[in-house]
C-alpha cells in the first residue's frame, strides 16, 4: 500500500505530505479534478463520498460529503485557486463543523513514468489548526484514500 | 500616524500585523467590506485604486485594480472565504502578476472604545514567498493605506 510520508515541524504552520502512487500522472491529475472519480476515492474506507459541487478553475468551488456507516455525514468545502492541467491545484479546505478554520492546500504531480509524485503542501492558519488537524487521524484518511486513488487509477488503464 | 507592527520569525510561513488607529470598529469593517470605501484607503497614497469586484461573503470574489502614476496597473485578487460582521474577514490574496502565489490572509476586528485594533494574520505557501512579499516593500504601503482608512473613517463620522 502506498503511504504518505509526512513533514510537520513543531511549531510551523505548515505541513507536507509526499507520496508515490503507481499510475500515470495525467489519470492521477484526472482522479483528482473528475468529478465522477471523487467518490471512487476521496474519503475513510468506510464511508461513501458524493460531490455537491466541483469547479477546477480559478475561483471555482467544491463541496464534498462523506457519509459515515452510521448516516452521519461530513462536508468538506472549499474554493480553487489554481489548477494547471496535469500539474498543479490549489485549493483551500474547510471541514464544515469547523467553518472559519481554514487551510490553504497545493497538490503538485511529478511524472515519473508509471508512477507519479504527489506533493501536497498545505499551510494552516494557525500552528493549533495544524495540529488540531494532526490529531483527528487524518493521516490515516489521507492514506486510505491515496490507496483507494492507485486501485480506481489502475482500473481506468 | 497609525503603524503596524509587524511580526514575522525566520524561517516561518506565517505573517502577522497588528495596529490600532481611531475609530469605532463598525466603521473600520465597512471600510473592509463596502465597495464605495476601498478606493478611499486602498493602496499606496500616489495611486488611485478601483473596484473590479468584491462580494464580501463565504466564496464570493474581489479584485482591486492600483493605477500608478506612470499608468502602470497592479491588479489584486481573491475569494472571501469568512465574513463576520464587525469581527473578522478571511480571504486570499493574490497579486496577479505573480499569480499562483496564493496568501490566506485574517482580519480580525477588536473594539476599543473609541479606537479599534486590526489584526492581520497571514500564512503563505512558503517562506520564500513571505519573505518575497516583505521584501517590495509591503510594510510601507500597509502603513500608507492604514493611515488613509484612519482619515476615510473620521470622515465618516
């Protein structure tokens, strides 16, 4: 299984997580701007993703919601502030129960032949948000969904 | 004249601003938040400054376009991402010229008495970029605009 390694500097506002994933990078990049591939990957095993909205441009928003075995569900948000075809996104983050704390996020891809490089680059507005946000276990989500991306990618070929 | 005081640690992302001018804080948001306000305060003394959109909400999109006296424009962007009256306003920041480099940028509003208290707090997406941004000579231009919203809000009076 691929795994995230992670870079989160006591102290800092920001946190960097790095991954290789087996796959191309042009249906990596499209994974993550496709709306019908969001729910084949984004979020907890366990849980079921629907997209409420997903502009990959410049000012374009997004909102996904995670439902939980148990019908809860969980809104992410968030707004693109850059997305270079293949390259690059930008966007920020908002867990909804916990509106106003947001983080600014840039996800870059790195071909590297049949596998491709992911770079995210996140910055919190405080160093109690990082950490706060370490804390929930999103270490483990992040790698349950990165695991998810490499199987739905590797079905696309 | 009113003055920011300015905190940045090597090697940090994160910026942060702190100034108090006279003026009750309900005046000093509107000058934030109303369209007509902006080219009031908005940038260096010697420009002029337009309005090209600003919708002060969750999502919504602003850009500011700075003439210099030479003709030359500096446009200016972002999305609000929190708005709450009187209190606090989150949003992005972007120079277009060198777009891509996003900052995250809070305005908080504390009122004292007569006066009130801005803090700005920003990260950005690296330290290079922080310290880019510090090095044209931003302080100067934030104190430049802080004086002006000052007068623009006791005229209000």
């Amino acid at each position: 299984m691929p795994k995230y390694e992670i870079q989160a500097e006591p102290g800092s506002h920001a946190l960097a997580m790095t991954a290789t994933i087996k796959g191309p990078r042009k249906l990596v990049f499209q994974a993550y701007t496709d709306p019908e591939a969001i729910p084949h990957w984004f979020g907890l095993d366990a849980n079921c993703t629907r997209v409420d909205a997903m502009e990959p441009r410049h000012g374009g928003r997004w909102r996904f919601v995670e439902t939980a075995p148990d019908g809860e569900e969980h809104a992410f948000r968030g707004v693109y502030h850059d997305v270079v075809p293949d390259e690059r996104i930008v966007w920020t983050f908002e867990y909804e129960p916990w509106a106003g704390h947001i983080l600014l996020e840039e996800m870059l891809f790195t071909d590297q032949g049949d596998e491709t490089r992911i770079d995210i680059r996140s910055v919190f507005q405080s160093v109690e948000d990082r950490d706060g946000m370490i804390a929930t276990g999103m270490e483990e989500g992040a790698n349950q969904s990165l695991n998810r991306m490499e199987q739905y990618v590797a079905g696309l070929k």
